[in-house]
C-alpha cells in the first residue's frame, strides 16, 4: 500500500508542477503583450508597394493629353469605325503601329493607363499582350506568315528514316 501513496503523491506533484509551470508561463506572455513591442520596420516588398503607389499618383497633367487620342483612336479600331479627325491627331507612326494590331490588343490599349502607354511607346516597361512600338516588330507583325505545312505519315517515316525504297 506503501507503494501506491508514494505514486499518489508523486503525480499530485506533478500535476501542481504542471499548473504551476502554465501559470508563470500565462504572466510571462502578459507582461511581454502589455508591454509591447517596437515597431517592426517596413519589409522591401512593402516599400516597393508604397513606391508604385506614390509614383501612380504623381501623374503628369500633361501627359493624359497626349495619351487620350491614342487611346480613342485604338477604341475606335477595335469598333471598326475610325473618324478621319482621330486619325489626324495622332502622330503617324503611332497610327500605322495600331493598324496592324488585332482587335484584342486594341482593346488592351484603348484601356490602358497614361503612364502605361507612354512606357511602352518610350522602350519602358512593355504592357503584356501588345505589339512592341518598333518598326522591326511592325513590319514582321504585318507580314502574313505561311501556312504550315500538314505532316502525314511518310513524313515522320522519312525523318526516322525506318522504311528505304530500292
């Protein structure tokens, strides 16, 4: 029966010693939350952030003018209804650049942003899905590219070079 008190007595220990231990652990974490700590200092993607942010904001005025026609000429292209007036306020490279754009990159540039396409037109940060502004990528963009060529079965025989006729 001895046996059987000490172990009594041994767990009752244990488990004050448990309480006890959660206890002084639960004021610890307390004191360090009521405290509080020192601000963390910013991490590089947000400064970045702030940095695209503030540079979105500070728009140049006069640039919206400049980007509006473009930006009407490219709707009206996509619409298949350009008036010789919107033709006329745009500069002429600009004009045979968006000729040869297919309607779905006319409408990327009839929705994008002033700074967007001045970037682009200025060899900046290119906006995903239109035609590079560059008389090279004009002129291969214009030019109708062949059809493919259909493979058939003698072809990829021919290649491997499995069947030889005498």
């Amino acid at each position: 029966m001895r046996f059987f008190a000490m172990l009594r007595a041994a767990f009752a220990t244990m488990a004050l010693m448990v309480v006890r231990i959660v206890r002084e652990s639960g004021r610890l974490v307390r004191r360090i939350v009521l405290m509080g700590s020192p601000p963390m200092p910013p991490l590089p993607y947000e400064i970045a952030e702030d940095a695209i942010s503030a540079e979105a904001e500070r728009e140049v005025p006069n640039k919206g003018v400049k980007m509006e026609p473009i930006r009407q000429l490219a709707a009206s292209l996509a619409a298949g209804s350009v008036r010789p007036e919107q033709v006329e306020a745009v500069d002429p490279s600009i004009v045979e650049w968006l000729r040869v754009m297919p309607r779905p990159m006319l409408c990327r540039m009839a929705c994008a942003s002033d700074s967007a396409i001045d970037l682009h037109l200025h060899g900046g940060q290119a906006m995903k899905g239109v035609l590079a502004f560059d008389r090279e990528a004009i002129a291969n963009y214009d030019r109708p590219q062949p059809a493919p060529r259909r493979r058939y079965l003698r072809d990829v025989v021919d290649e491997l070079g499995l069947m030889r006729t005498a």
